[in-house]
C-alpha cells in the first residue's frame, strides 16, 4: 500500500456530532405548562414555532412594502427632477434623498389613492421651489411635471390600495 492511499481503518475515528441544545421557550418553566402531557407539550411547542415563523413571515413582508415604496418614489421622483434640473451631482443626491423621504412617507402613512398623490405633489412642488426660475417655460415645465408626479403617484396609491386585497 502506498502512503497517499489509505483505508477507512487507518482514518481516526470522529467523535460523535454535538447538535446545539434548542433554546428553552420562558412558556416552558410555567406551571401549567409543566402539569401538560409530553404528548400535549410538543404539540404546544409546535403551535409557538409556527407562530414564531409566521410572525417572521409577516415581517419580511413589511419590510418588503417598505422597501417597494422607497422603489417606487425614487423611480417616479429622480427621472423628472433630473429631466427638469439637469444633470448633476446635488441634482442626482437630493433627488435621491426626496425619493427615499416620499417613500417612506408613503410607507409610514399606510397611504392609498388619495393621500399618495397629496403627498407626492407637496412634497416635488416644495422640493422644486429653490429651483424655480421666473421665465415662463419654466414654470410651464415645473407645473407639468408637478402633475405628471401627482397622476403617477395615484396609480401607486391604487395599485398599494389594490394589493392589499390581493
């Protein structure tokens, strides 16, 4: 035999595999938990997993609307803001800040079709003042694009509406 082969007798045995104790449930040192049949006390430790993991469930769920808010509100916000203002680093930053702020808006005020679009409108308008020039196809521009948001983000409050249901 050469040296490079080797049988499974000359391998050192492993020791046996050490699984982690499952962390004790607080519910489990109560008294009338304890009085229960071991039968009845697994089926009980079933029912607190399975709620455990629907509560997980319910939170990535959350956290996912959350994050399609702030999606959504940048996708709509930056494009116009970038069409009206140019390309530019404060442009694309501050853009990108009221996207995430109307997103989370949106998000923090459970918003459907009507307040999506008022907070919307508010909030480009208000963002867009400093930019706001007195030529008039500027304003024109400024005005349109205020609309344009405000249609937008009503369809987003629908579709939000609408996925509730769904």
């Amino acid at each position: 035999m050469s040296r490079t082969e080797r049988t499974s007798t000359d391998l050192p045995a492993a020791a046996p595999a050490q699984l982690p104790a499952a962390p004790l449930d607080p519910r489990e040192t109560a008294a009338a938990f304890l009085t229960l049949p071991p039968e009845v006390q697994e089926l009980v430790r079933a029912g607190w997993r399975e709620s455990t993991a629907i509560d997980a469930r319910v939170i990535r769920s959350v956290q996912a609307e959350r994050k399609l808010a702030i999606f959504y509100a940048l996708l709509l916000l930056v494009p116009v803001h970038l069409l009206l203002q140019g390309l530019s680093f404060v442009n694309v930053i501050s853009a990108v800040a009221l996207g995430a702020l109307v997103g989370e808006t949106w998000w923090r005020c459970r918003s459907g079709q009507l307040s999506t679009p008022l907070i919307t409108v508010v909030a480009f308008f208000v963002f867009e003042l400093p930019w706001f020039t007195s030529e008039p196809l500027h304003i024109l521009g400024t005005l349109c694009a205020t609309a344009f948001v405000g249609y937008c983000s009503s369809y987003l409050g629908l579709r939000r509406e609408m996925r509730i249901t769904e």
